[in-house]
C-alpha cells in the first residue's frame, strides 16, 4: 500500500512531542549535573512528563481516528500511556506504572487484533519476541521481589504487543523501540543502577518515538487525514483497514 502524506495535525503533535521530550531530558541533565535548582527541575520533569504523549494523541483525534474501532483503542491505549506516565513520576508507585501500562498495551493488542494475519504475532516472528520477553523478563523479575510474576507478566504482553505492531516497516520499528524503552527502564529499576540523565534519555527517547511510530503506523493503514490540512479536520479521508 502506498504511504499517504502525514497530515499536519499529526506532524504537529510529533513537533510538539519531541519539544517536550528535549524540555524533559534536558531538566534531567541539569539535575545530574547540578544545574540549577533540583527541586524546581524535578517538578518540571513532572509536569512534563503529563505533557509528552498528549500532543499525538490530539493529532490523531483531529484526523479522525475516534471514528474507527481500531482507532479508538489506539487512542484509548494512548492515553493509559499517558496516565503511566503521570501518575507513575507523581507517585513515584512501580505498581501504578506497570499496572497502566499492562492495560494499555493490552488496548494495542486488541487495536492490531484485526491486522494480527498480517503481522510477525502470526508465524514464526512470534518465536523471536516471546524470546526476548521471556529473557529480559526473566532477567528483570528475578530481581523485582514481591513484582516478580506482574513484572514478568509485563514483559510477555510487551512482546506480543510488538509483534502485533510489526505489520509494516513503521510499526516493526514502533514495537521495537517499545521493548527497547521498557526493558531498559525496568532494567534501570531491578538490575542495574543507570544515572538519571542517561535513563531519561534511552528510555524517554524510543518511548515518545514508539508512540509517534505507532500513531504513524495507524495513520497509514486507516488513510486518516487523507487528502485534508484543513484546520478543522472534518474532511478526513474515507477509512480503511487492510
């Protein structure tokens, strides 16, 4: 299928994502290197990290993805992320984090269902992923303590939800950097000690470029927005599922 221009709502959203990324990691590299007032910074951090994955969110509501199925899970997995992200920094709580995040790759899963046939879940790829997540997870459980079984747990549906993503070149790399994002940060968390600076950046880094990925990928495979820039979105173009 041919790739459709991405319309400037979600060009938008990317744009604005990205700027709130850099605000983020950048806070995190004056906190390390004790730049500044730590504690305004930390708070900073907080606030944008509620301010990182909504910007995709809009753009793909103005295109018209709330008009599909498969689109409304997409955005309602979104915005589980979204929750992850917020309450997780505010409370400081793995439990909220990986419980949010659990769900809303679920609601990935279940935006990809009908796609599944297409995808590396649906033959011998899905050997390769379970794999990884049985690994990492394995690695990281064993040192989650009390989390162990929801940890592991985690890293299962976190691979199954990549593979469902790899349909096409755009959602592979999505669902790729997916992985690569939550098993650092939980290796980051369990096994390994990762600087605050440097953990911001090769987690936050493939996580908001997953989200933008997977967007992408939906984008692509629905034609939302085709043929429209117009300011209120309403002419979104006729949508598909192949």
């Amino acid at each position: 299928m041919p790739q459709s221009p991405i319309p400037r709502p979600l060009r938008t959203g990317f744009l604005i994502a990205a700027l709130v990324l850099a605000a983020n990691v950048a806070a995190a590299v004056l906190i390390d290197a004790e730049l500044g007032d730590a504690g305004v910074l930390g708070s900073a951090r907080s606030v944008l990290m509620w301010a990182m994955v909504p910007p995709i969110a809009v753009g793909l509501v103005w295109i018209g993805a709330l008009r599909h199925p498969v689109g409304r899970w997409h955005v309602l997995a979104l915005l589980l992320c979204w929750l992850a992200d917020g309450l997780g920094s505010a409370t400081g709580e793995t439990l909220v984090l990986l419980s949010l995040f659990l769900v809303g790759h679920l609601g990935y899963i279940a935006a990809l269902w009908p796609t599944r046939r297409r995808s590396l879940a649906w033959g011998w790829g899905a050997l390769g992923y379970g794999f990884v997540g049985l690994t990492a997870g394995s690695i990281i459980a064993v040192n989650a303590g009390p989390l162990a079984i929801p940890v592991l747990a985690y890293a299962l549906v976190l691979a199954a939800m990549a593979a469902f993503a790899a349909i096409d070149a755009i959602g592979l790399l999505g669902g790729l950097l997916f992985l690569v994002s939550d098993l650092v940060l939980g290796l980051g968390l369990y096994v390994i000690e990762i600087p605050d600076a440097l953990r911001a950046f090769v987690v936050l880094v493939p996580y908001v470029g997953a989200q933008a990925l997977l967007a992408l990928s939906l984008q692509q495979r629905l034609g939302l927005g085709a043929g429209t820039d117009t300011a209120t979105g309403a002419g979104a173009g006729a949508v598909r599922l192949v």
